[in-house]
C-alpha cells in the first residue's frame, strides 16, 4: 500500500460555549493519494472561509476534491460537503438511513442536508468493515449517533484514524466515556474498538473530531502531536476598531 498524505486543515476543539450551545469546530482533514484527494469530515458554516484558505494554501480549490468522507450526519461535520460538486460523498449506510427518518428537531442534524445527502446521486452509502476507498476501512462505531464510522487508514507501517465524534477529544479516549451521545453503553463499546484499533500499529495517529491529532507514548498514553490553537475575537468598546482577542488554548488556573 503506497502512502496518502495526510494534513489537518482545521483543527477541531473540545469545548462548548457556556450559554450558547455547541461551538461546531471540528476537524478537517486532507487526504491525497491513489489519484484522489480527498476531505474526511467538511465542517459547519463558519468554517467556509478558513476552509477555502486552507485549500488554496495547498494548491487546491473546491473543484479539485474528488471524495468527501462523512463521520457522521450532524451538521458540524457534513453540512459543507455542498461545496464540492465533483466529489463523490461517503457515509454510513445504517447513519444516513437513521438520520433522514428523524423528524426536525432541536438536535444537531441539519434536517434539509441529511435530505439532499439521502437522495442525491453523489451519494455512496458506506458499510461496516469495508474498504470503500483503497487503504481506507470503515468500522461502525455508533453511540454518539446510531451510524457514526471510525476510519483507518493504512499508510503501510502506521494507520491514522479518524473518529470523528465516536471519541471527540482526549478526554473522552482517556476516560471511556462519552459526553452527547445517542447510546452511552454503545459508545463505551465503540471507544473499545478505537483503543483496539489504535494499538495494533505502534507510532499510529488519531484525528478526533474536536481535538489536536494524537498518538501513543511509550506507556500506551495519549499524547498531543502539534500545537493548540483557539481563541476568538470581540467587541466590547465603542471603538470598532478595537477588539479583544480571547486565547482558548490556556488552561485555567
């Protein structure tokens, strides 16, 4: 298997605001090989324009994607995947099945997307265990959603895994346990299988979908590979010139 290259164009961030709901930053990953390039996950609205400056820091505009790989149906992760009209779509079978019979609801699924994504004919729906693309198996890891998909990719030595919101941080992958989930026992189960998978190949990376990429020290501990970067900008003078710059990476005392 010759190798992909892999680059995170978004970094996602585990945290939520504390009276505004979600943040919706999540990970955005390139992958390119195999005569493909490809985005694991495309992100929610607000990441539009940092996604599109990313792809042409890389050479690349939305024409040129030829696959996008959905975690799951919820709109942090899937809305964007309207933006590259030559891309064939993945995602689970058992999630785009589940997510297109719910009633709208006040719940993360973008109600008119997951329609499009059931019914256009750039969609492919993905099953358990198999290689849908060459190098890249998917495993059903439900609990956070019913048909949420953990995907690894073999790059020869190591793997990369991708969990998207089976195991948003590290938190989640130290502690076994999931907050917003559909099924808490099934996403203990499925952080099992992430762990399992993670350790058959020492020096493999993990891409969560709300954290900095990840992989083993030598006691089998999770640690950051990268930086940590978040912060956000406000307005709280009279001056529209002047903002504050909040960082979000600090831990507090």
């Amino acid at each position: 298997m010759s190798s992909y290259q892999v680059d995170v164009l978004i970094q996602g961030f585990p945290g939520r605001s504390v009276c505004h709901g979600g943040l919706g930053w999540s990970s955005v990953s390139l992958i390119r090989g195999h005569g493909r390039t490809i985005l694991l996950d495309v992100g929610a609205f607000g990441m539009r324009k940092p996604l599109e400056k990313s792809l042409k820091n890389h050479g690349l505009t939305a024409l040129d994607i030829t696959d996008v790989i959905l975690t799951h149906a919820h709109y942090d992760h899937a809305v964007n995947f309207v933006l590259f009209p030559n891309a064939t779509v993945w995602i689970g079978e058992v999630e785009i099945d589940w997510a297109a019979a719910q009633e709208p609801g006040f719940n993360p699924l973008p109600e008119l997307y997951v329609k499009e994504l059931s019914t256009s004919s750039r969609v492919q729906k993905v099953k358990h265990q198999e290689e849908f693309i060459p190098g890249i198996t998917a495993f059903e890891v439900p609990g956070h959603t019913p048909g949420h998909l953990l995907f690894v990719l073999d790059n020869g030595e190591t793997n990369i895994l991708f969990t998207g919101d089976s195991a948003k941080n590290k938190a989640e992958l130290i502690c076994r346990k999931v907050i917003d989930t559909e099924d808490p026992m099934e996403s203990a189960a499925s952080i099992e299988l992430i762990w399992e998978k993670w350790l058959e190949k020492p020096g493999s990376l993990l891409i969560p979908g709300h954290d900095v990429t990840m992989v083993l020290d030598e006691n089998q501990h999770p640690v950051h590979v990268g930086t940590r970067t978040a912060g956000i900008y406000a307005w709280f003078t009279e001056n529209i010139e002047h903002s504050d710059v909040f960082d979000l990476t600090k831990v507090p005392a």
